[in-house]
C-alpha cells in the first residue's frame, strides 16, 4: 500500500495547523480536501485563529453556523496547483467559495487579502499549502458585517459618531507608523480591550452599541 499524504494529512501532522484541522472536520470538508484535486490551500496558523475576536472561533465552530464555517475555509482553497512562482502583484484569482483573492507584494513578502504569505510551496500528493498568518474573509461575510455596521451607526448620536471619528484616525496614525506585525499586534489588542468591555455589566445600550461599532470597524479595516 502506498501511503498518502494529501493536503489533509500534512495538517494533521503539523501541530500548528491543529485549529484549522478542527475547523475542517467540524465543517465537513476533510474528505474534499483528501481527495484527489489538486487544490491549493492558503493554511492559516493556530496563531491567526487565535487573533480573531474572542468568541469568534467557538462561534464559527457550532453546528448551527457550519455553512459559515465552510464559506470561510473554501475561500482559503484555490482549485488547481497554484505554487508561489506562479504569483504576481495585483493577481486576483477565483476561490472554490466562489470569491476572488487578491494578491499583494509588500517589502519582498507577498500577501493574500492582507494576510501575510508566511511560507510556501508545502507540496502534498493533491496540491500545495501556503501558510498565512490572519484568516481571511470572504466578501459575504464581510457584507454581513457593513450591514450590521451601518445598523449600529444609525443607533449613535452626533457626538458618539464623533468620538468614533476622533478614535478612528488616532488608530490609523498609529498604526500607519508602526510594522505590519506591529499593527497586527496593537489591532488584537484593542480588540480584547473592547472585548473585555463589553463584557462589563455597567455599560448603557449607547456604549455598547458604540463598541461593538468600533470592534466591526477595526475587523472591516
């Protein structure tokens, strides 16, 4: 017998793919990824599961919302053997979601919707693995997010919106000023800081509805 060592075989054996393995099963799309292809699969690590907003993960991972699930890890799979050779700056390329990615060039590291190409070319009997360091979303998920956005904003007053503002372009010069894992760090950051406030019991509906304004605007930013 010959051994395989398909796209899912090669996660399962890497320690740092743990998240996305469960995240793959949980969503039923082992087997399509063990067969036979090719696919090419933008990997994310543990690291950028974590970097999501606390309770995204469990939430994704519930049964109710597997169709999400799928949405999100089919926009990380390319039909085809897509090695890094074969990548160009400003190339926007079909998803299995059904989506287009785009691919960027940035200080001699390329990036895939602003998630950085870590490594690349991890070659397995049906395909190849890039690893990416955040989790990318497709543009139905991120619909979903500018029409709660825009609900929230008509729930906010003139002076709210602008503290938002005020709070918006201090972020920005900040972040502008600082490395892309820099910035990567200061926006999980602020987000677990929103997070945890939100999660106290002394916040009006206004603050609320101000947060979670602010924790969909730096996600979408």
């Amino acid at each position: 017998m010959v051994e395989s060592n398909t796209i899912v075989d090669i996660a399962v054996e890497n320690e740092d793919f743990s998240t996305l393995v469960t995240a793959v099963v949980e969503a039923e799309l082992a087997d399509t990824l063990a067969s036979e292809g090719p696919f090419t699969v933008f990997a994310p690590l543990n690291s950028a599961f974590a970097a999501l907003p606390e309770g995204t993960l469990e939430m994704l991972l519930m049964p109710e919302n597997r169709e999400m699930l799928q949405s999100i890890l089919t926009y990380h799979v390319l039909a085809g053997d897509v090695r890094a050779s074969a990548l160009r700056k400003g190339l926007s390329v079909g998803t299995i979601e059904g989506s287009e990615v785009r691919f960027e060039m940035n200080g001699g590291n390329w990036y895939i919707n602003g998630a950085q190409i870590v490594a690349t070319d991890i070659v397995a009997d049906n395909g190849v693995i890039h690893v990416i360091d955040s989790v990318i979303l497709p543009p139905a998920d991120m619909s979903a997010m500018e029409m709660e956005k825009e609900a929230l904003e008509e729930a906010l007053n003139a002076n709210e919106i602008r503290l938002i503002e005020d709070f918006d372009r201090a972020l920005m010069n900040l972040l502008t000023s600082r490395s892309q894992n820099a910035q990567t760090i200061l926006t999980n950051r602020v987000l677990s800081l929103i997070d945890i406030a939100l999660r106290q019991n002394t916040l009006n509906e206004s603050q609320v509805n101000m947060l979670n304004y602010l924790k969909l605007h730096i996600i979408m930013m």
